[in-house]
C-alpha cells in the first residue's frame, strides 16, 4: 500500500510536470499547462500527506496494542499487592510505624494505576460521537478550568464550527493547553477558520513563551512515550495526534528555540 502510494507521487510530482514540459505547449496554451501542473502538483503533495497519515496510523495502532497488553499484564499483579497492603494496613495499630511504609507502598501502586489508565486511554479507539461543535465556546469553557486561567490569551472571532467528537476534542486542547502552562509562563489560544490539504476546516492554535524545542526534539514530540518531563509518561501529544486523525485532521508544532513553541490541531468541518 505504501509502495503504492509512493509510485503515485513520483509519477505526479516528478514525471507529469517534465512530459508536460517537453511538449512545448504554445503561448496561448502555456498557461492551461501550467494550471495542469500545478493541479498535479497539489494532487501529489495531498498524496504525500496521505502516506505520512497512513504510517502514522499503522504506527500508533502497533503501540495502542502493546501498550493495552502491558496494562492489562500489570494490572492483576498490583490488583493483589494492594489488596495484601490494604489487610497489612487494618492490623496495625494507629501509632504503629509500620503503617507509614504500607501507606507508602499503597500510594506508589495508586501511582502505578494512574499510567496504566493512560496506558489504556491511549490504546482504545473508540468509534466517533460526531456532533456540531463551537470551538470558540468549547475553548473557552475549557480555558476557565485550567489551574492557570490568568495566564491564558484567547484570540476568536465569533463561533468557529466543525464537527467531531466533543469529548475527544476537548481532551485534545487540554492537553495542548496543560503542556504549554508547563513550558509557560504565558500562553496563547488561537481559534480560526482555515484549509489544510484542500479541506475547509477549523485550526486550534496553542502558542507558549517558554524556552523552545530543539529541531532534532521537534520531530519526536508526537511519538508515543517520547517526554522531556520528569513525571512524563509521553503519551499526551501522542493522544493529540490520534484524536486529530480520527477526525480526518493531523496536529502538528513549530518552534525556536528561546523563543517558544506553537502547537497546532486542524479539524475539518465535515
């Protein structure tokens, strides 16, 4: 399939334009070759697109599967050390020392609980709840609930529509939004109307002052268990990325180093 894929944009990319060349159209009939080439040319690059959108995919649905497997592996083994720790817990006594240390043992497996369920968050994939959506008042709700509000700029105009999902849509834009008050300090929301690939759609723009990614980084942000975080589990972007995709969209990021960094989702309408 990639093959495929592959073939078709050489042939349109490279091939078409220098057949179309060599016949040396007339004049009057240059610019209709022109606009043939030009035609072919964006076929090919939405081509390209595709392919980058099917490997992605496939690379995404290989790790979902893994990682269900791994939680589910874990899940039992821990399900009985809490369960030991919790009857060790009601036989001590309140003032006994020991209790310190199974409390301790209890709130790392609750640590341990909470990446399994990101672990299987990130490899479900559950059939879309399309609805029709306003994104200006989707984000804006959403900002009022983030531990920073004060630190957040939201630049819209009026109500930008699309449809999708709004539970998986709104998740997508917190974690942006979560990730750039981490990089902060100060962050900036962008809700607009525009095309991505020959489709009409809707861009979320989530802009940080912080110190910037790397180039070499830039490439990697959207890989799974990829994080520069100390507590990270790198699973945030890569969710960001799934749910664009589901949507017919893509998400993607730019940035300078010292200068920040913007993280971008783009949902078509339809």
């Amino acid at each position: 399939m990639l093959a495929f894929f592959f073939a078709i944009v050489v042939f349109f990319v490279v091939f078409l334009p220098k057949m179309i060349r060599k016949r040396e159209p007339q004049p009057e009939r240059r610019l209709e070759a022109d606009m043939i080439a030009d035609s072919f040319q964006m076929l090919g690059n939405e081509l390209k697109s595709l392919k980058e959108q099917l490997v992605m995919k496939e690379r995404l649905a290989s790790l979902g599967e893994i990682s269900a497997g791994i939680a589910h592996e874990f899940r039992n083994p821990m399900a009985v050390i809490m369960g030991y720790a919790k009857l060790l817990l009601k036989g001590f006594d309140e003032n006994d020392g020991r209790r310190e240390i199974v409390q301790s043992i209890i709130r790392e497996i609750d640590g341990m609980n909470s990446v399994m369920d990101e672990l299987l968050k990130f490899s479900k994939s559950e059939p879309l709840n399309k609805t029709e959506i306003d994104l200006s008042r989707l984000v804006k709700d959403l900002l009022k609930e983030t531990s920073k509000p004060d630190d957040i700029v939201l630049e819209s105009k009026g109500e930008v529509r699309v449809k999708g999902d709004e539970t998986l849509i709104r998740q997508a834009i917190k974690n942006l939004v979560n990730n750039a008050l981490y990089a902060g300090p100060h962050v900036r929301v962008s809700v607009f109307e525009g095309q991505h690939a020959g489709k009409n759609g809707a861009f979320i723009e989530v802009t940080d002052d912080g110190k910037g990614i790397a180039a070499e980084n830039l490439k990697r942000v959207f890989m799974p268990f990829y994080t520069t975080k100390p507590e990270g589990l790198g699973i945030g972007l890569s969710l960001v990325q799934k749910i664009a995709m589901a949507h017919g969209g893509i998400a993607d990021a730019s940035s300078i180093e010292g200068y920040g960094s913007t993280f971008r989702i783009f949902m078509p309408n339809s």
